[in-house]
C-alpha cells in the first residue's frame, strides 16, 4: 500500500526557510484582527487550531533541539597547520637578521635553501630548520665550531627560539604529518538526528500555513487584512513625474 505522505511533493529548501516568518505573519494578522479571525473561524479556525500554529512554530524554532550541538570531533592535524604556517616566515626573518652578521656561517647553515612555505611546504621547512638547528648543537661533523655553533643558539634563544620552542614546533611537525581523527560516528548521529527534526518541524509549519493561506485568499477580499496576514504586499505608488527642466529658449 502506497504511503501518501511520503508520495506528496517536498517544499524546497528554501521554502521551507521562509515556513516561520510566513507562519508568524498570519498568526499576528489573526490575533490583531477579529474579523480575519471570525471569517476563518467559518472554516473550523478555533482557539484550538491557533495555539496548534504557535506551537508549529515553536518546534520549528528549536523549542525541542538541544541548545548545544554535539561537539565536533577536534581536527588537530588543521590546527597544528595552521600555526606552523603562520610560524615560519616571521621566525625565519628574525633568525636571518640575528644571525647574517654575527654568525654567518652558521647563517649559512640553516637557511641554505630553505624559505618560508605555506600549507604542507611549511612544515618541511620548519622540519628542516629543526633539524639543522640540532646539527649546530650536536653533529659530531661540527667539532671545530661547536663553540661559534653554540653561541649562535644562545643568540637565537633570546629571539624567541629556544629549546622548548624547537621541542613544541618538534610536536607540531609530527601531528601535521599524521592522519586526521575520523570524526565520532555517535555526534555524526546526532546531528543528522537534530537536522531530520528540524526539517520535519518546518514541514509540518509549512503544512499548516499553506492550508490556511489558501483558505483566506479565498474567503478574505479586503485587501488591507491580507496584508496584515502576510499574503499581499502594499503597493508602491508610482512617482510623480519629474518636472521637464525649463527650455532656456522659451522666453
């Protein structure tokens, strides 16, 4: 047997946007006039159908959804982007101007090659500046500069590159290389559930200003309560005409 709501048309989407204001529009035209209310009422309008259009409209203003959405699974591969991409370019840039005079060498070094990148690309270049920085602290191939080396990392820890700022940009680089969480399949549930309530209410609201609506363009003809129903637009009279500009001729 074939089910004969499910086989009625479907508002569009953007029909049923408008579902609350039309709806609030006609349930104010009804209570500040009784005569819109008293021709309907021939129609079976009652107090009962009234209170039945408000609470229509509640529901299809969230009165029954949560207040809060659940909560989107954090995307820390995105984040940790983002702040290596607005890391580098600045930091690169004091490290060049600390660096170019007194320790040129090491200058040399660590930034052989290497720019600021955006997206991806940053985070190679912050990985290869971390690792260069290591090789001037440790790298046994560097015996002979190890003090000059030391002493152009102390220079760059005043700037702001520091030990535990190369360990936290070290942690950075290794969530930017990883995978993104999947997002939680229970929040994915319920949001989808919040959204199916929400779009029954404003069918069922767009149901029921639609009947209504049709009911008073037929039965009510004074035009000014049609208005006050939200199913007719005052009309603009049309502007009086500009005056011709005199013709400097006609004297």
């Amino acid at each position: 047997m074939t089910d004969l709501a499910s086989s009625r048309p479907q508002p569009s989407p953007s029909t049923l946007e408008r579902a609350p204001g039309r709806a609030m529009a006609f349930l104010s035209g009804v209570a500040r006039h009784p005569e819109i209310a008293a021709t309907l009422a021939r129609r079976g309008y009652t107090d009962e159908e009234h209170r039945r259009g408000w609470d229509l409209l509640n529901e299809a203003g969230g009165r029954n959804l949560p207040i809060h959405p659940p909560t989107p699974t954090p995307n820390h591969v995105q984040d940790a982007l983002a702040v290596l991409d607005q890391w580098d370019e600045p930091n690169f840039r004091l490290a060049k101007k600390a660096l170019v005079r007194a320790f040129p060498l090491q200058h040399d070094l660590l930034f052989d090659q290497l720019q600021p990148a955006t997206g991806l690309p940053a985070v190679l270049a912050i990985q290869t500046f971390l690792d260069r920085l290591d090789e001037l602290e440790a790298s046994p191939l560097r015996e002979d500069t190890r003090e000059q080396d030391h002493a152009a990392l102390r220079l760059l820890a005043t700037r702001g590159i520091d030990p535990a700022t190369r360990q936290r940009l070290r942690a950075l680089t290794a969530v930017a290389r990883s995978i993104p969480l999947a997002p939680d399949p229970l929040q994915a549930e319920q949001r989808a559930q919040r959204d199916r309530l929400l779009n029954q209410a404003l069918t069922d609201l767009h149901a029921w200003w639609d009947e209504w609506a049709e009911i008073a363009r037929q039965d009510i003809t004074r035009r000014s309560y049609l208005i006050a129903l939200g199913l007719a637009s005052r009309t603009r009279r049309p502007a009086d005409p500009k005056p011709a500009p005199d013709d400097p001729n006609d004297d």
